[in-house]
C-alpha cells in the first residue's frame, strides 16, 4: 500500500467517525463511542495470529455523563486536529497534541494531562482502525538502538540512507526511526537476534565482541520497548526468520518487558498483530538462574510480590514456563540484575552464561 | 440571728424582740424584692414583660368570647416615661371585676383550672400595673365596653401596696369606638434597648396566632408594624378537666379530701378526678386497702395431723348432733376443696355454713358459736408448735414450696428448710393470728429471716432471692374486705392520706383527655410561618398528646427554609408556650437543648462539631402546649427540662426535620442535574458545531439528545403549512402530567381533541394536560392561519426536567 491511499484511509476513517457523532445527534441519540476494555481480563489469545488481543468486553464513552461528553468534545477535536495534519502531510509529537490542545478556542477541550492525550491517540486508532503512525503522530525518540551484521535503507525526511548496523555506526549503533516501517532490509549475516534490557549491559556485550562473534543483532530495549522497537523485532522476524531472544534483569518488571516483545503490551493489544514476537524467547535472568548459578540477589519488595502475584492472574503468562519460573521466585524470595553475572567476572556472561543459555535453547 | 440564738433561754424577752421585727410582707415589698422573676428586672425588659402580660391576656379574653382577636399595641415617649396602650377587641370587663383584674395581685381565673391558657397565676398584668405605679406613680387608666353596654367604663386605680387591694382613683362613664373591648394605658420608666426582642414578640405572636391580627406602633418606627390574619379559624375551644390521679401532690389531696362533699373514697375519686370511673375507683381503693390495712395471708389446708370435723365438733356446744355433724363436715369439705384459705375467707365460710345448717336443721349458730369453731379451724390450719414435743406445724412446710419455687435450684434443702421455719416463726410471733401485714412489714419480716439465716446457717440469700420470696408471699396474701376510711377520717390524717396518694400512682388509669390542649395544629404552624417568613420551604409537625405529672401536652414544631431568610449564621429557633413566645432565656431552655442534641447534619443542615444551634437559612419552631408548662421560673421565659416533654419535642422536631431533608435532597439531586445540564448544554453544542465542521455539514439538532441525556420531559413545536404539532416526549424514567397552557394570537382551529380552547378578549387560551409515561410520547396539533404569536407555559414539571422548545 502507498503511503497516499494510508493517508487517505487515516482520513476518510476520521472523517467516518466524526460523521457517526452526525448521525447520532441527527437522530435524536445520544452521542457515544464503543471500545474494547483495556485490562488484563479482556484480552485473549488469538490462536490464528498467535498474539493476545482484546476479547469481546466493551466499554461506552457516552455524552450522557459530564466526563463523557468532554471525552467525545476532545475525541472530536482532536479528529480535527489530525485531519487537517494529514491533509498538510505534516506530523507531531504525542507530547505535542498534549500542548497543543492549549491552543483550541475551547477550554473544555484541552487535555488534562498527557496521558489524555496518549490515551485518545489510542482510542481514535483502535475505533478507526488506523495507526497512530498513519496519523503521523509519532512518541518522543526513545533512543532504542541496533548494533549487528545487517545493511538497511532508511527512508528519511532528508533523502534514503544506506546504512551497516555494524560498520557505518558508532559505539552506540543504529537509532530505531519512530517508523520501522521505512526501513528497507537489505543483506545480513544475523544468526539470531538478541534483545537486551539494560545499557549496561548492551554496553558490555558490544564491548566483549559478542555480536561479532556469535553473529548476532545487539537490540538494545531501554526498558519497556516503544512500539518502533516492538515492530523492527518482528519485522526483522518475520522478514528475515530470525530467531528472537530477550535478555533482562530477573525480575517481575523485566518479564514484563519480554511479555510486551514476545506477546503485546494490554495498551496496545489493537496492535499485537502489527507488533508482538509470538516466537521471542526468554533468555533470563531466570529465577532457576539465580539458583544454578548463584547469582547476588536483592529480595523481592512488596510491590515485586504483588507484580508476581499479579502475572500469575495475567492470561499471557499462563504457560507452566512461566508459571513454574514465577512461583520458583515467589518461594526463594530473591531477584537478580543481568549485571549480577558480572560478580563471576567480566567475560562470564559472553563466555559461559549466554552459550550455555543459548545452546540449551537450540538457538546456537 | 447567731447572737440571740446564743442568748435564747437566758432572757425570756427575746421571743418577743423578735415578734416585733415579723410582720405582714406588703405585696409592693415582695415585688420588688421578686421582679427579676416576674420578668421586671429592668427597664427595657420590663416594657417588654407590660407588652407580653398585655397581649396574652388580650388574646385569651377575645378567644374565649370567640372573638377574633384584634390586638393593638402603642409605645409612646411621654416624657421622662413611656407610655404603654394595648388595646382589644375582647368581650369587655364587667364594671365589678375590673378593678380586681388589673389591681390585684394573685387574681384570675386560670390559676386552679386544668385547661390551656396562656396566663395562668394571675400575676401578669396586675404585675405590669404595680410596676408602672412604682417607677412612675401614675395609675392605671383602663377603659372597657362590654358587648351590651352603650357607653365605656373609664377607671383610674392603683394597687394599694399594704393591702394588695385595688383602689379606685377615678370611675366614669365615656364613649369609645369600639363596641366591644378593654384598653389598658401605663406610663412607666422604661426604654427601648429591648427593641428587638418587643418586634420578636409580637412577630412570633403573629406566628403562633395566625388568626389575630395585630398591630404595633412605637417611636422607633415610621409605619405602624401590622400583622394580618392568616387564617379565621380560631382554635378550638378548650374544657376545663379534673385532676388527673397521677399528677396530683399530698396538699393538694388533702386540701380535696377537706374540700369535697363526698362521703366515701369511690365517690371522692370519681366525682373529683379525670378518667376514674367505678371500675378504677375499685381498683385504687383495693391498692389503698393493701397500704392501710395489709394483706392476709392465705394457708392450704393440710392433709395430714389435722381434724378439722374433731375441732369444730369441739367447739360447737349444744346444737344437736346431727346438726353440729352436717356444720362441721360442710365446712371441712370447703376446706378441703380449696386450695388456700385466708382467715377473712374463713370466717365468710363459717357465715355461709352457718347460714345454710341453720336452715337445714332450724338450728341457730349465733355469732359466739361461729366465732368459736373459726377460731378452732384456724388453730388446726395454721397450727404450730416446733418446740412442743410431737408439736404441729403447719406453717413451715406451706412456706417451704413458696420459698422453693422462689429461690434458684441451687439452694440447698436445708438451707430452705431453715429459711422457711424463721419466717413461720416470725409469721406465728406476729400480732394477731390473722397473719395480716401491710407489704413493708412483709418485706420487712422476710428480710429479718433471710438475715438470720445468713448469719446462723452460714449461706447466701441474695435481694433477688429475698424479692422473690416477698412477691411469693404478698401473691398467695388477700387484700382484706375490710370497708375502706371514710373521706373526713382520711382527710384528718396525713399518713392515711400519703397511703391513699401512693394507691392512686401505684395503678394503671388512662391518661387524661386532651380536649383541655388546643394546639395549633401543623395545617397552622406551616400557615403561621408561611404568613411572616418568606421561605422556599415548610413544614410542620403535631404529635399525639401525652402526659407528664397528670398534666397532658402537646408538643409541635414547624420549619422554614430558605428564600429570604438570612443564610448566615445561626438559625432562628422561636420557642413557644401555650401560644405564647418566649423572648428571653433561650439558653436556659429545654427546647433549645433539644434542638442543640439533635445531629442536624443528618437533616442536611450546617452544624460546626455536630452539636448545637445549627448554621442556615432557617426557622425552627416549637410549641409546647399544656395545662401546667413546667418554667424554670416565675417569669415565663424557659421550660423546665422534664424528661418527656423533652423526648415529644425532639419527636416533633425531628418529624419536620425529616420532610426538610427530603426537601434539601431533592435539592441538591435538582441542582446537580441543573449543573449537569449547565455543563453538557455547553459542550454537547461545541461538539456538535465541531462535528459539523468536520463533516461538512449543517449543525445537527441536538435537542433529542439533550432530552435523553437529562431525562427530561421535552416540547417540541412543529408548524407545517398552517398546522401547528406540540410534541411532548418523556425520557424520564417515571410518567409525567405536564400542564401546558398556549396563548395564541389566533384562533386556533382543528384541535386534535387532546386539548381545549377559552377565547379571552381576542385571545386563545390552548390547554392541554398529557399524560405520558416513561418513554413514550404525545401530541397535540391544531391550524392556525399564518402570521400567529404563541406563547407556551408548562405548569406540573421542575423547571430543571423539562427541555422548552417550542
């Protein structure tokens, strides 16, 4: 599809939605707009795609409340807004609406705070089944980087780009563009593809040469992923068949991380086609690793209990993997960093932990 | 005092150097001493208490001649004093009474009658008169016309203070205008400091009489004040009652008995009390029986080691054989068929057998014989003799059930065995062998054994025990047939007569009729309010009368809120009794310490801490009526804090109360609809421009939707070709009855039958009352020509439910 007739769809699907509001006032009804329920309870694995999605529970936003009623002024506001951004083909931050709204003539449609404004942007692209990149509304950079054997193109503002993961950057490897979607792979040598939560620990495996030697792309998350870090895993996935892995801290927070890669984020279940891993694997740091290798622990607080207890209720991580592995961390109390490896030296992750956990998982 | 207490015996003279000093107190003395209690202590409040005592006697003599009372009221500067004129339209003072009226101290009519009034001892306004005589040494200037008389009586009098007799200064004859009525002018040393609390009376007054019409004039205002009649209905008339038996004390009792030309106490007790009848009379009598004379215990007859055929056969001398055989075994057999036999019933016994023998056998069984075998059959009942060997006692085992089924199981045998004997003992050693003892000396006897038997026998009796016991044995006890004091015998003793008093509290009678009482009734509270405060809201309150101390009362109360009445601060807490306000001492009240105890957040009312007066706009009224309004004081200006007249008022406090929180519910429910609906008025409307904008097309309707949202009754008009559609569509959740009245400038033709048309003056009343039920709708069409005016107004629907678009 040419990047025209998603802009144009963007548009008609808005304009469709602000034409539904029409027909309802018109009609004597009052104004209201369905979407699924955004909780871990209404989301359910769609055996076809392989990903969670969300699963029949609705919730209303009607102008039959005063909340309500701002909702959809904002809701319609804000289709305007996007509108007439794509009619100027320009784009915006999801910080930017949230200032801009400050602008509109009406105080009642200005948002409260950010996570409004996000909020909406997810509203509008679940109801109108376009996505926010195709309303050319873009997050801030969240700095994910790439760092491997594979040659891209890169459709920039500025001209295309050809560029080499390994030898055309710096330490820091390749900026993930806000939309994958104008990458173009080229050629690799990728054996598999290893995400990594932490810097720090990007930062020692690039320095160990391990993407050199074991021919593997060095994904760097930051945390929870942005959705352009999401997309070019699975893009690189499917695309390419390469065989994702996720390497995090063990703890709830980073199971968590893998979750959003491997399975979709609940936010954004409307997505997980378009953006979950189904075949990503967890590395660790596995509670099991904690034991075997006796890592240096902190233990759990309360609020890591109460995330544990709560992914046990989560549908996505109702597999005995994770279920075994989770409540195998309740039981000792205990969670670890990736840097804990480090107390066993600088090389024993890129030495032994990895090949070891890598071979075990028949990825090397 | 000391220094002769100390001299006293030694100087036989002293006795009479105090005589010398004691003498008659003059009525004058006594005032003066007394005014703060009689609401004169100074000279602002006491123009008030001259206004007050004025008033409520004017109103009460016009109301009882059923008239409506028209009351005047003037306060004029008169030189170093003022000067007070009242004047009404009341049925007038015979020339005889008058002076006595207002020249004498302690006169009326109300002091001894059971019956609702406002004055009640005589005090007041002959109180007003001594005062304004004592500061300004003017006298009195009364004129009166009674309704038959062609001309007025004019007087002049004071109050001779040595005598507290009226003494006329002047009497004449003059013309007034009005035909009927009394006028009472008095200058005295006053001033007006107490200005509010004089417009508060008579304010209230006006309240609390809806049916007078009052006027004030006094220097500090330009206009006369004027109070209108609310209503023309005049209370009901009160009856006077009799004492109730339990609201008398013993002088009052004894100063009855002296007074009354009853012979007996029945007839004393239903001629001179409320609610006793022969019945009643019967059953104070027996509780007066109980007290004077003491029950007689009653005895079983025993089965074993007793004769009583051997006995009586002994005892009867000379009447034959047969006879004396039939006498003696009639009366066993009764005996022995009963299942307790008391000595009076004994003797009733003997009588009846004797009686009947006698007919029988033609046989005589005098007085002395019959006395003779009473006394050997209650010798063989009651025998007991513990100490002589093989000696009888029936006495012990008859107690020693009572005892048993009065006591826990826990005691032991022995423990009640011994128990039961002392008191047999104790019982036997008594005087008589009647076994006759009042309920203290039974209480009294129990206690000495149950004492004893702690203290030999080394056990508990506990009270418990020891009452049960006593009830056991004042159970199985007869009250005596023995005739009861005659009134002068009581009349003549104080202990007697306490005996007497104590019966009558002790039973049950039926509480006193309240045909006395004339309450407002809430129809006329709300009135009453609705006529001097302009309010949003109302609500009164009557409870059922009850009784306190023999003196029935009413208590009522009422509420206004909102409108104009000032919204900061405290609320206004008016306090009435038998129609009359009280001004002063409101925090010495009851009243208003009922109202501060009741939690008046739960009311929806401001109330900083939770306790005390509450914060808002409103008034709260209460009215206290009653035959005896328990006042902390002479002055009349707080009620005593008695138990149930405190529990009615808070009641009938809290009856009105509730309606007002259902009222302030509703309005706050209203007002948040109303700020829903100011909200979503404003946004739905962006929206839809928005929409529209976005759209590309022309701003939809969005009345429909407004409707929905609000749950509101909406009316719609339509005009098509001359025909003109009213569409009512209700999206509330109930049915609604709007009232819809259409002015139109033409005549309005073809009307679809729903609705009427009045023609006034070249104008077209449509009128159209739909009922329509939740969710549906209707309409009303009709044809006009073109170029027609309309002019819509809903009745039947809060402003804030109903969506206008026609």
């Amino acid at each position: 599809m040419s990047k025209r007739t998603e802009e144009a769809r963007a548009r008609e699907q808005l304009i469709d939605l602000a034409e539904e509001f029409y027909d309802q006032f018109a009609g004597g009804q009052i104004p209201e707009m369905t979407l699924p329920t955004r909780t871990k309870s209404n989301i359910e694995y769609d055996k076809d795609s392989g990903v969670w999605v969300y699963g029949d529970r609705t919730s209303t936003r009607s102008a039959n409340s005063v909340r309500g009623a701002r909702k959809l002024l904002k809701a319609v506001y804000t289709i305007e807004f996007l509108d007439q951004q794509l009619a100027e083909d320009r784009s915006s931050t999801l910080r930017e609406l949230y200032y801009l709204s400050e602008s509109w003539d009406n105080t009642e449609a200005h948002f409260s705070d950010q996570d409004e404004s996000n909020q909406m942007i997810e509203d509008l692209e679940i109801v109108s089944d376009v996505t926010r990149e195709d309303f050319h509304m873009r997050p801030e950079e969240s700095g994910a980087t790439l760092m491997g054997p594979l040659e891209i193109r890169e459709q920039t503002r500025r001209g295309e780009r050809e560029i080499h993961c390994q030898e055309d950057v710096g330490e820091g490897g390749y900026q993930i563009p806000n939309n994958p979607d104008t990458i173009e792979f080229l050629d690799n040598d990728i054996d598999f593809v290893l995400c990594v939560e932490t810097g720090g620990m990007r930062d020692r495996l690039i320095e160990n040469g391990f993407d050199e030697e074991y021919n593997c792309l060095v994904v760097h998350l930051k945390g929870q992923p942005a959705r352009a870090t999401r997309r070019i895993i699975k893009r690189l996935h499917d695309e390419l068949e390469l065989p994702v892995t996720v390497f995090c801290d063990g703890d709830p927070w980073s199971y968590r991380i893998y979750g959003s890669v491997a399975y979709g984020s609940i936010k954004s279940a409307h997505l997980s086609e378009y953006l979950a891993t189904p075949e990503a694997e967890y590395i660790g740091i596995q509670p099991q690793d904690i034991v075997d290798y006796d890592l240096p622990t902190d233990p759990l607080a309360d609020s890591d209990i109460n995330a544990l207890e709560s992914e046990l209720t989560d549908p996505r991580y109702q597999t005995d993997y994770w279920e075994e592995q989770i409540e195998l961390q309740l039981d000792i109390g205990k969670k670890a960093e990736q840097q804990a490896l480090a107390a066993r030296g600088l090389d024993f992750v890129t030495e032994t932990y990895l090949p070891e956990r890598l071979d075990a998982m028949d990825v090397i | 005092m000391t220094s002769f207490q100390a001299e006293l015996g030694a100087d036989e003279g002293i006795a009479e150097e105090l005589a010398k000093g004691q003498r008659e107190i003059s009525i004058a003395e006594f005032f003066e001493k007394n005014k703060h209690m009689l609401g004169f202590d100074s000279g602002a409040r006491g123009l008030v208490t001259a206004v007050k005592e004025a008033v409520d006697n004017a109103l009460d003599a016009t109301e009882e001649a059923g008239f409506r009372p028209d009351i005047y009221v003037e306060i004029a500067e008169a030189g170093d004093y003022y000067k007070l004129v009242i004047e009404d339209n009341g049925p007038g003072i015979t020339k005889e009474q008058l002076p006595k009226v207002f020249g004498k101290l302690l006169y009326g009519s109300r002091f001894h009658a059971r019956e609702q009034s406002r004055g009640q001892q005589g005090i007041g306004i002959s109180a007003a008169v001594l005062y304004s005589q004592l500061t300004s040494g003017k006298p009195a200037k009364i004129t009166s016309r009674t309704q038959e008389a062609d001309r007025a009586e004019y007087f002049e009098l004071i109050i001779d203070t040595d005598t507290n007799e009226p003494e006329i200064r002047k009497s004449e004859t003059t013309t007034w205008d009005r035909t009927h009525g009394t006028r009472i002018e008095l200058e005295m040393e006053a001033n007006m400091r107490a200005r509010q609390q004089l417009h508060d009376y008579i304010k209230h007054t006006a309240v609390v009489n809806p049916h007078a019409r009052i006027e004030l004039r006094e220097p500090g205002l330009d206009e006369p004040l004027k109070f209108e009649r609310g209503t023309d209905q005049l209370p009901a008339e009160t009856s006077e009652i009799r004492p109730h038996p339990h609201g008398v004390e013993l002088g009052t009792l004894l100063k009855m008995l002296a007074a009354t030309e009853s012979y007996s106490i029945s007839g004393f007790l239903q001629e001179e009390f409320t609610r006793v009848g022969k019945k009643t009379a019967t059953k104070v009598l027996d509780a007066f029986r109980d007290r004077h004379y003491g029950r007689e215990l009653s005895w079983p007859t025993p089965s074993l080691n007793v004769d009583i055929d051997a006995a009586i056969t002994e005892a009867v001398s000379n009447k034959g054989a047969e006879a004396t055989e039939s006498f003696a075994g009639e009366i066993e057999s009764v005996l022995t068929s009963r299942e307790r036999t008391a000595h009076f019933e004994l003797r009733e016994i003997v009588d009846n057998v004797a009686e009947s023998v006698a007919e029988e056998f033609g046989r005589t069984f005098g007085s002395t014989v019959r006395e003779n075998a009473v006394a050997a059959v209650w010798a063989e009942l009651t025998a007991f003799e513990p100490d002589a060997e093989d000696g009888r006692d029936h006495l012990t085992p008859a107690i020693y059930t009572l005892v048993d089924d009065a006591t826990s199981t826990r005691k032991d045998d022995a423990t009640i065995q011994a128990l039961a004997e002392r008191i047999a003992r104790r019982l036997a050693n008594s005087d008589g062998t009647q076994f006759r003892l009042t309920h203290d000396e039974l209480s009294r006897l129990v206690a000495e054994a149950a004492d004893a038997t702690v203290e030999y026998d080394d056990v508990t009796v506990g009270e418990t025990a020891r009452e049960n016991i006593i009830e056991a044995l004042w159970d199985i006890s007869r009250t005596v047939p023995d005739d009861a004091p005659k009134v002068r015998a009581i009349a003549d003793s104080r202990d007697t007569a306490s005996e007497l008093l104590e019966a009558m509290r002790e039973t049950n009678i039926l509480a006193p009729p309240t045909d006395c009482l004339s309450p407002i009734t809430s129809e006329l509270v709300e009135a009453g309010l609705r006529k001097e405060y302009d309010a949003d809201f109302y609500a009164a309150a009557t409870r059922d009368a009850d009784v306190h101390g023999g003196d029935p009362f009413i208590v009522e109360a009422g509420i206004a809120y909102g409108g104009e009445l000032q919204s900061e601060g405290k609320v206004d807490l008016l306090r009435f009794a038998n129609r009359v306000p009280l001004v002063y001492q409101q925090g010495a009240c009851a009243i208003t310490d009922v109202v501060k105890g009741i939690g008046w957040r739960n009311y929806r009312l401001d109330q900083p801490g939770g306790s005390g007066i509450p914060n808002g706009p409103a008034v709260i009224m209460i009215h206290v009526a009653s035959t005896n309004v328990p006042f902390t004081s002479e002055s009349k200006d707080a009620l005593a804090n008695i138990p149930a007249i405190e529990d009615e008022i808070e009641l009938a406090i809290r009856e009105a109360a509730r309606e007002l929180k259902s009222y302030l519910n509703k309005q706050r429910s209203l007002q948040k609809r109303q700020e829903k609906q100011d909200v979503l008025s404003r946004i739905l409307p962006e929206m839809a421009d928005k929409v529209a904008e976005v759209t590309g097309r022309s701003r939809p309707n969005i009345e429909g939707a407004m409707g929905k949202i609000m749950n509101n009754l909406c009316i719609d008009r339509e005009i098509k070709n001359g025909t003109v559609t009213l569409t009512v569509e209700n999206y509330s959740d109930r049915s609604e009855s709007p009232e819809i009245t259409e002015i139109v400038s033409v005549e309005p033709q073809d009307l679809n039958g729903a609705g009427s048309v009045v023609d006034l003056d070249g104008e077209w009343y449509v009128q159209w009352s739909p009922s329509v039920s939740a969710g549906e709708e209707a309409e009303l069409t009709y044809t006009v020509g073109d170029d027609a005016d309309f002019d819509i107004t809903v009745e039947g629907i809060e402003a804030e439910k109903l969506t206008l678009n026609a």
